[in-house]
C-alpha cells in the first residue's frame, strides 16, 4: 500500500490494528461499518461482473439472426439470470450497501450505524441469498428460465429451478428489510448535536425515503415469492387457473414490491448526484428542502403506481386511468429535482473532474430513461409498446444509465475517502467516455428496435431487425472495454495514487471532516453541527 | 432486533433505548405487512368464492379455535406480567411468568397439531385428491388456512425459541432491571403473534 515515488502514505484509518487489522476474519466478522460497506463493495460488484457476463453473451447471440451460440433454452435461461443478479444480488442492494454503509454514518457525524451487529448480519443474509441464487443454476431442474419476475403459471410448471432462486430472491429480501430498519433508526437515533433533519446531507435524505420503501414493500414481495415455493411444492392453487387462482393477482403482489423497488434503486443514486453537485460547481445546492421532499414524494407516490405493469395484462379501465394518472404524477417529483440541480450548476464555479462527469452523464441518461418511462406509462402508446425492446433499453436508461452511473460516480467521488488516495484523472475520464459512449450505442438502438416492433426475450429475430442488434452489439463490446479501465483504474488508484488529504474536492459535509480513510470511530471528536450541508464559509461545524 | 452499538475500542457500550425500541417497531411493521400481503389474497379470494367460503368454514373446529384465542390471549398477560415484574426488580416472579408464556405458547401449538392432524386425517390438505373434487372456492380457502395459521405458527415457534433465549439471559442476569429492553422486545413480538391470530380466527372460524 506504500507509494513508493514519494514515500508518502496515508494513515491507516479503519483498516489500521484498531479496526481489526488486515486478516479475513477480521472482515468477514466486522462490525464497522465501513468494513461491512466495503464487504458489500466486493460482493455486488462480483456479481455485477457476472451480470455483465451474461448481458454480454446475450448481445453476442443476438448479432445476427438465427442461432449462433446459445440453444433458446439457454437464452431463456440467460436473461432470467442476467435480471436476478443484476436486480436482487446488484442494484437493489447497490448504493445504499455499499455507500450507504460506509457514508451515511459519516454524514451524520456519528460512530456507526445504530445496530451494527445487525448490519453485519445483514451482509451474511445477502450472501446465504447469494449462494442460493447462484446455486439455482447448477442445481435441480437447470437455471430458471421464467425471467426475473416469475410469472404464474408459468413459474409453477416449469421443471428448471425456480424454487430454490425464488428462496434465494426471499432471502435477499430479507437482508434489504435488516439494512432498511438499521438505516432507518440509525437517521432518527444517531444524528450528531445541532443536526436537525433538514440540515441532514441529502444522500441520506436518500437513504431515508429508500430504507422506508424497502420496509414497507420488500415483504410483500417476500411472501408472494414464498407462496410461489408452496405452490410448486404443495400445490395450494393461488396462482394456478386449473385450482380456481388467478395468475394475475400473482402480477399485482408481485408489482406492489417490485415497482417501489425501482425507487429503492433510483433513490439513493439521486442522492449520489445531489452531494456531487454542489462540491463541483462550488455553490450550496438549489432547494434544498424540495429536493428533500421529493424524495419522500418519490417513495410515496411511487408506491401506488405498480398497475402501470399490467396495462396489457387484464385490469378494468377505470384501474388503468388512475394507475397511469398516478404514474405520470412520479414525474413531478423528479423533474424537481432535475430543474434544481440544473439550477444548483447555474453561475456555479464548474470544474470537471471525473465525479462531476459521471453525474453530468447521469442527468443526461437519466433524462432519457425517465422520458422514455412516460411513453410506456400512457395507455395508448404502452400497448404498441409494452414487452417490446423499448421497454428493455427504457428500463437500462434508468437503472444502468441511472443507478449504475450514479455508483460509479460515488465510487470517483468517495474513493478519496475510502483509500486515502485519488483517482488518476486522465484515465477516469477516457474509461467515462468509452462508457457512456457504448452506454447510448448498447442501449438507444433498442429503443429503436422496440417501436419498430421487436418482442423483448426472443433469441431470435427477423432480419429487418437486424442493423440496430449489430449497432446494439457493438456498444456493449466498448461498454466492457470501459467498463474494464474504469475499474482497473479505480483499483490502481486506490493502491498507488495521490494522496488525497482530508478534503480534495472542497466537500462541505461532514465525511470530509475527518482524515481519508477515517478512523474506526469515524471522528476524532464528538461532532457538532451549526450550519446547513451545503453552506460555505467559516465555521460551519465544530 | 434489542442489538446496541458495541463499544469500538476504550468507548463504553452505547445503549440506546429509545433506538432498541424503534427498530423493533419498524420490524413488526414488515411482519404486518407481510401477513397483509395474505390478507389481501384472503379478501380477494373471499370476494370472489364467497359461498364457497361460507361452506368451508363450517367444517372447522369452532371450540378448539376459541380455546385457542384464550390461550395466546393469557400469554399475552404473562408477557406483560414478566416485563413489569423485570423493570420492578422481580427477577424470579418475571421468569416465572415467562415460564407460563413459554407453556402457553407451547399449549397453543398442541391444540393446532390436533386441528391440522384431523384436516389431514380427513384429506383436506392442500393439493388432496378430497379438495381436487370439490368446488374451487373450498380448495383455496384450506389452502389460505394452512399456509396462514402455518405462518403463523412459524412465528409462534420463532417467538418460543426468542423467549427461550431470553429467559436464560434474564436468568445469568445480562438482562436485568436497569437493561430489559430485550425482554420488552420480544413481547412486543409476541403480542403480535397474538394479535395476528386475533384476526385469524374471526377471518376462518367465525364466517360460516
């Protein structure tokens, strides 16, 4: 860990003898919070690794018609995978695991969070869940082929494996309600002196509106997933038509979860790109307190919105209207917070360092997938386009192009913070561009491909389709490439870059306070607040 | 759930009641809507088959249903009873009670092994060829039956284990009169388990 050039390292903070040290044990059975961000860090982005994997053979299969290198089983079984990992084992947990952990008790400017015991639980939940889910593939009736969201009847008559993934989805469920309640009590309990709830930081604005979303909806999901294991099982007929169930009542509990957790995504990501903001335009951020509403309005309204997965799929028309009435009303919320970000830039002092630029193709990408969402939740346009490839490039502008940016942009953000050293710049920011680059070439092509009228998980496809898919494909090969340097150079960097000092971006809240990386107990004095998170000028905490 | 921030260091313990207690709530706030999401099913299926529900209901055991509403009812005292008789200094009186709670809890589960065994015994048992050949509605009502009071008596079991646990700390003293807020969590817990199946009974006993 020493630079060699300059001698120079930083201090060991956390990872220091008084945090444990540096044997494995000492992390797998950390209750430090940052230990346990940083357990999360590693482990989603394996798995975010082998999404990527997945997605990858996918694109490569579907370069020219017919078959070229999967059976349409295999494809089946391919993009169930591709959606479990990269939903429940990656960007559900996402941010508020990996950041959440290791900031949201910085910002604050407390210790830890307040069940720490818990939150290392929590770690060991997703990786039993983990386990399963992986195991699903290997095991019983073959890789489930359902597609990530189970549909009855479907999920209860196939012979591949869906049990045991559902388990393993249930099991994650679970460690996301563990850190949701950790989180939640953490913001109400452990806040520093003088920091009332709207002088919080807004990632954990953020956080907050996440973690009630994954109480409130994740068990319902949980035991709809249960009663789809007692159905294979036991043959209890909810959800089978031949028993007198009713297969869509299976749509809706599965959509009253699984749409909030869109925001469960989404949320925390906003969060990222509120804190980044500021610190690179050098300005307080543009309403604050509206910002920080829409949050909750997010988490609110965007729990009654899940109908607007259905409208193809047999609801009554007076259903359709609210729920698509109910839908447009989300976007209120977030066009607040875009114009106030967009304002927060207005006569900033903009520089461009990679951070900022990722939060930049944020908005850009973001703008796009939110959009985009607007046409699938209007009626009459969401029946041309509903189960096409327009929904697959709408949902990975938002999620990918969202969530996924936004994480990398807290990753160049924060890794000052978490290593002590900074992101070699000049490579940052020719991996962000081969990044966004094949972003837009992987994934416009496909909204394209939607309106033209292509289904959404065909192995196959006609060749008129067949331009934008070579186009499609191309992209998610520069993609990878950046995708590559970004990470190698993120992991260089942390080993041999710069010193970074307590505060290299000029970062008014309090995790810039302390020394990169922070001490166990995160300060090294009680903290005491006195201003706003955005506000500049002396003396502003004590 | 009652976990609190260990000391890192030469720090000493942070205890935080206040926080113990939310977290808790929140907790039971995911068990509710977890049962919800069986309730909702419930009235959906009521809506729709609600003869057939009618006709299913009759043929559970009324009486044995009651006997055990008052059973868990009484456990719900006891816990109440232990946690007061703990935060006055009571230890012996408090683990007594716990005792009762613990026996009660373990009475209510004998009563639904007997219930479920003549179910099964008479082939209404989710997938059998006895429910196969009656109308749809009776079908998913035993289903909604076994998997509910199923859950439930998961939970019953969960709480019984929780108890056990606590009962042993309460007794080597690591739960005592100045730190009960474990003991007082795990009856929050409990109550719910018995408030749960105040629903319960009403939604399959007392329809027919």
């Amino acid at each position: 860990m020493t630079d060699k050039a300059s001698g120079a390292t930083p201090p060991r903070g956390f990872y220091g003898p008084e945090g444990g040290g540096g044997g494995l044990l000492s992390w797998v059975f950390s209750t430090d919070h940052k230990r346990v961000g940083l357990l999360y860090l590693y482990s989603l982005l394996s798995f975010f690794a082998i999404g990527a994997i997945l997605g990858l053979t996918m694109r490569a299969e579907l370069l020219m018609p017919g078959q070229q290198l999967v059976s349409p089983r295999v494809y089946n079984s391919l993009f169930t995978l591709h959606g479990v990992i990269m939903i429940f084992l990656f960007i559900v947990p996402g941010i508020p695991a990996i950041m959440g952990n290791f900031m949201l008790p910085l910002q604050i400017g407390a210790e830890d969070v307040a069940f720490p015991r818990l939150n290392l639980a929590s770690w060991w939940v997703y990786m039993v869940g983990a386990f399963l889910a992986v195991t699903s593939l290997f095991s019983g009736g073959g890789a489930p082929d359902t597609g990530w969201t189970f549909y009855a009847p479907y999920s209860i008559r196939t012979n591949s494996n869906v049990s045991l993934a559902v388990l393993a989805a249930f099991i994650l469920g679970f460690s996301s309600v563990l850190t949701g309640i950790n989180f939640i009590t953490t913001i109400h309990r452990m806040r520093a002196k003088g920091m009332g709830f709207f002088r919080m930081p807004l990632f954990v604005w953020s956080l907050y509106a996440t973690s009630w979303i994954q109480v409130i909806a994740t068990p319902v999901v949980g035991i709809t997933l249960v009663l789809v294991v007692l159905e294979r099982l036991l043959g209890i007929g909810f959800f089978d038509p031949a028993a007198g169930g009713d297969p869509i009542l299976y749509q809706h509990l599965f959509w009253i979860y699984s749409h909030p957790a869109v925001y469960i995504m989404i949320l925390p990501a906003m969060g990222v790109i509120s804190e980044i903001l500021p610190t690179f335009s050098r300005r307080t951020i543009f309403g604050y307190k509206a910002i920080a509403m829409s949050s909750m309005a997010i988490a609110g309204v965007g729990y009654l919105v899940w109908g607007h997965h259905m409208f193809t799929t047999g609801m009554s028309d007076t259903s359709r209207v609210v729920f698509s009435l109910m839908t447009f009303l989300v976007a209120i919320p977030t066009g607040i917070k875009i114009f106030n970000w967009v304002a927060t830039l207005y006569r900033g002092s903009i520089s461009l360092e990679s951070p900022m630029l990722y939060a930049m193709a944020f908005i850009f990408l973001f703008s796009i997938g939110g959009l985009t969402g607007l046409v699938n939740g209007a009626l009459s346009t969401d029946i041309h386009v509903h189960d096409t490839y327009f929904v697959v490039g709408h949902f990975h502008y938002v999620m990918f192009g969202g969530t996924g940016i936004a994480l990398f942009a807290a990753l160049h953000y924060w890794l000052p913070k978490i290593s002590g050293r900074m992101v070699n710049e000049k490579k940052a920011k020719r991996a962000f561009w081969l990044v966004v680059i094949g972003f837009n070439l992987l994934y416009f092509p496909m909204l394209v491909l939607g309106i033209m009228g292509m289904p959404r998980r065909y192995h196959d496809y006609l060749p008129i389709f067949q331009t934008p898919h070579v186009i499609s494909t191309i992209g998610s090969w520069v993609i990878a490439t950046g995708l590559v340097l970004m990470f190698w150079n993120l992991w260089s960097s942390a080993r041999r870059g710069a010193l970074a000092g307590n505060n290299p971006w000029g970062g008014t809240t309090l995790e810039w306070q302390t020394t990169s990386p922070p001490p166990t107990l995160n300060f090294d004095a009680p903290v005491t607040v006195t201003a706003g998170p955005y506000e500049r000028g002396e003396g502003r905490t004590a | 759930m009652s976990d609190t921030t260990l000391a890192h260091g030469a720090h000493a313990p942070h205890k935080d009641y206040e926080g113990a207690k939310t977290g808790m709530w929140i907790f039971l706030f995911t068990e509710l809507l977890l049962f919800g999401g069986l309730f909702l099913v419930y009235s959906v299926y009521r809506t729709l088959y609600t003869h057939d529900f009618h006709l299913a209901a009759g043929h559970l055991n009324v009486p044995l249903g009651v006997t055990n509403t008052f059973v868990l009812l009484t456990s719900s005292l006891t816990m109440v009873l232990s946690v007061t008789a703990l935060q006055k200094g009571d230890r012996q009186s408090a683990l007594n009670t716990l005792g009762w709670t613990l026996f009660l809890a373990g009475l209510f589960l004998v009563i639904k092994f007997f219930e479920w065994s003549a179910k099964i015994e008479h082939g209404l048992y989710p997938g059998s060829p006895v429910l196969k050949s009656l109308p749809a509605g009776e079908g998913l009502f035993y289903g909604l039956y076994f998997v509910m009071t199923g859950l439930h008596g998961f939970h019953v079991i969960v709480g019984m284990i929780l108890l056990s646990v606590i009962a042993f700390q309460v007794k080597s003293g690591r739960v005592h009169q100045g730190d009960f807020v474990k003991l007082e969590n795990a009856g929050l817990y409990w109550h719910l388990v018995d408030l749960v199946w105040i629903f319960l009974l009403p939604l399959f006993y007392l329809t027919n």
